[in-house]
C-alpha cells in the first residue's frame, strides 16, 4: 500500500524544486496556507478589507487573503493529497492547499482579487472561475484564453469581482481526469453592504462522485455514471459533519455540483425557499417553496429557511443509491431465494460467507463483515436508535435551544421530549378481535 510520504514524494517534491523562485518574486507571493484534517473550521471573520457575514464549509475551511496596495490576494497550490472519506477510508486525490475540495474562497462585491497558483501536479493545470464576470484572458481555459500552467510554475489570476453570490472554481486542463481526481473549490462573492441577504449560519459544500475500487485508493478518472462513493466535499456519511443550527436561525445552504448527474437534494422537516443559482440571487417575488431542490451538473443551487423545528432532522439526495457506499453494480436480486443450501457448501471453501439478499438488504446496516483494507461498508453509521442504514450523500441538520452564535460543534443526538417518538402498538388492529 503507497503511503502519504510515498505518494507525495514523486510529484509534490520534484515540483517544490523546480518552483523555486528569486527572492524578490517570493517576497511577493501570499503564503499559501494548507490544512489536511476533515474537521469543519470555524468561520473566518474578515481580518482586512470590506466586512461581510463569512461561510461555514463542511468539513472544510475558508483560505486566508493578505491585502496589498488595494488587492486582496489569495495563493492556491494544486496538488496531489490524502482526503480521509470517511474514518476507515483514505483516498489518493488531487486537490488545492492540502485537500479536495480545495479551500472556500470568500470576498465581497467590488473587491479587486489577485489569486497566484502554484502547480505542483506531475501534469499542466488551469483554474476557470465558475459563474464569475471577467475579463476574457483571467476565465482559465487552457489552449483557449490562456496557456497551461505547467508543472512547477505559478501563474496570476487578477479581476474585480462585480456581482455578489455563489460560485465555484476548477480546472479547465485535462478535465475528465483533473475533475475526477477530486481538483474543485467554492467561492463565495458576499454582498457589498453586510445587511443585505443576512442570514444567521451559512453552510457550503461541494458534491463530487468517485469510482474507488475495494481496497483501493486512486479513483478510476474513465467512469462515466457506475460511481461507488457520492460524496459531499470529498466525505460520505458517517463522515460529513452535521449542520448545528440555532433554534429560530435563518439558515442558509449553498450546495454546487461537480459531479456526473444530478441530485435532488432533500431536507427532511422544513419546507425552504431557493434564493440564488450560479446566476445570481432569485428576486424575492420570483422565490419558490421546496422541500426537494434539483442540484443539475455545473450548477449551484441556494436555499434558505427558518429553523423553528428543534430536532435531527435528515438532509440527503434522493436518489436512493446516492446514500449508500461502494456499492457493486452487478449484485444480483435475492429477494425470496432460498440461498441456505448454496450457502453452506460456499462456506466450506469460504468459511466467513453468509447468506445476504434473500430478505432484503436492512441486515447490512448492522452487520459486521471483513472488508477489504481501506473499504467502507455499504451501509453504515449508528444513531441513537440503531443502525442508520445510511452512507454516501447523506448528513443530519441539528435544529438546537442555546447554541452560541458561533458554535457549530456537534451537539450529539437530540432529546425527544416525552410522547413524541413513534412506538409499537400492541393493543387490537383495526377489523381484527
């Protein structure tokens, strides 16, 4: 198995050196500041330049900026790195600053950016700036309105940003294979006057799609639809963090999808309203209700509700095997096939096989089975009541009295006051004595 150290060395280092640069040009460059974990870091309130009400990006962070003569100036580095999926699962990916997806980039209406990217791939690379208005040489198409960026060298992206709202950065070099490897990042444009379209919390997050064999590490980059791990931000449930929110929040969720299809992404609870796409924000009279937006490919979607409902409540796609890992595509129906005989004479070669399949699949979310190094279970993750038969897109909103206003700490499960949780009937069934 290629370790961290191992997979890292033979691209990372070789292009640390052939980066190098003059002291002068490296007394210009912004630090290029990198995180490797999976928690969800606080937000990052703006040290310098126009203020604004910063993001939350599950299991992720926000990139520092410096100011200078008027810019603010961000520093990216696209690189292979080791994204922990979920605990029991590590994936060889590329990514920006240390993982994938790379780190939000937050700014506000007016702000005149400056971003340098440092490449550190074995292969040239670019950066196209989803949905932002530019001028036509900073948009980031390799061949098209740029050359590539080739290995080892740092280019500069410099534009005003001129709308406000959600938008999203990735490659336009080798994209099949770039996009597939995990290289995509947020960026969030906040309003110029912090009042307008204030929210209370204000979540992000990428949905991306891997085909990582049992065992594995390294995506398959040729899949067109057969994926086995749905993911937001490169994490599957039980390891995408939940979504603490104060009971009376307004909330806001900003979801993008880099993905192969599209995700009817569902909140249990609540009916929300949709307020933005990559397009810009929905005039409040044009607003529609949903409890279920549709995420197309390309595209961001923002929602927002009031949190008045105290309680775990689910937040999923809806595409029922979306919310499940490394699955196999070609797992025959069992339902209602008497296996036991078959079974046994398996297990005499194979002594830990089992039956599986012949009463449905609900057993899986339980059982405990060897599994390849490196491999999750299709179903898996407990709630306070047993097994949640859950994985892939698939996280809690937990509506909560009390919380600080900063404070996006799990909480744990939720309390259920006295008589309001479902229970077994054991008095007569209707037309029975």
């Amino acid at each position: 198995m290629i370790d961290r150290r191992g997979f890292l060395g033979g691209t990372a280092l070789s292009a640390v050196a052939a980066s190098l640069v003059g002291r002068s040009e490296a007394a210009t460059l912004p630090e290029a500041a990198s995180r490797e974990g999976a928690a969800t870091e606080p937000p990052l309130s703006p040290p310098s330049g126009r203020p604004y009400n910063p993001v939350v990006t599950l299991n992720g962070w926000t990139l520092p900026w410096r100011m200078r003569q008027g810019w603010k100036e961000f520093h990216l580095v696209a690189e292979p790195v080791v994204r922990e999926v979920a605990p029991g699962m590590k994936a060889n990916l590329w990514g920006y600053n240390g993982q994938s997806p790379g780190p939000t980039i937050e700014c506000v209406e007016g702000d005149r950016v400056r971003i340098f990217v440092t490449n550190r791939l074995p292969e040239h690379t670019t950066v196209h700036w989803h949905g932002q208005p530019l001028p036509n040489g900073m948009d980031g198409v390799g061949g098209l309105t740029q050359p590539q960026i080739p290995p080892g060298k740092t280019f500069v992206y410099e534009f005003q940003v001129r709308r406000s709202g959600t938008f999203m950065y990735h490659p336009h070099a080798d994209e099949m294979v770039q996009m597939a490897m995990g290289m995509m990042g947020f960026f969030v444009v906040h309003p110029r006057d912090p009042a307008v379209a204030r929210v209370d919390r204000d979540f992000v997050f990428l949905i991306g799609a891997y085909d990582i064999a049992p065992g594995a590490r390294v995506p398959k980059v040729a899949t067109m639809t057969d994926f086995n791990l749905w993911t937001w931000n490169s994490r599957v449930f039980p390891g995408i963090a939940p979504l603490p929110v104060r009971r009376g929040d307004r909330v806001r969720i900003r979801m993008g999808n880099l993905s192969m299809t599209n995700h009817p992404i569902h909140l249990h609870g609540y009916e929300f309203v949709v307020t933005g796409t990559d397009g810009g924000w929905v005039p409040p009279s044009a607003r529609w209700p949903e409890v279920t937006v549709d995420v197309p490919v390309g595209a961001m979607r923002t929602i927002e509700f009031v949190a008045e409902e105290p309680g775990d409540w689910a937040f999923h796609c809806h595409k029922s095997h979306h919310t499940m890992n490394a699955m196999g595509h070609d797992v025959p129906n069992l339902i209602g096939v008497d296996h036991r005989g078959v079974a046994r004479s398996i297990a005499r070669l194979v002594p830990d096989y089992m039956v599986m399949g012949e009463r449905g699949m609900a057993d899986m979310g339980a059982m405990e089975m060897p599994l390849p190094d490196n491999t999750l279970p299709m179903m898996t993750g407990a709630g306070p009541f047993g097994a949640l038969e859950m994985g892939g897109m698939f996280t809690v909103v937990k509506v909560r009295d009390g919380l600080a206003r900063d404070d996006y700490r799990d909480p744990g499960w939720y309390r259920h006051p006295k008589g309001t949780v479902a229970y077994e009937w054991t008095g007569p069934l209707p037309g029975r004595s």
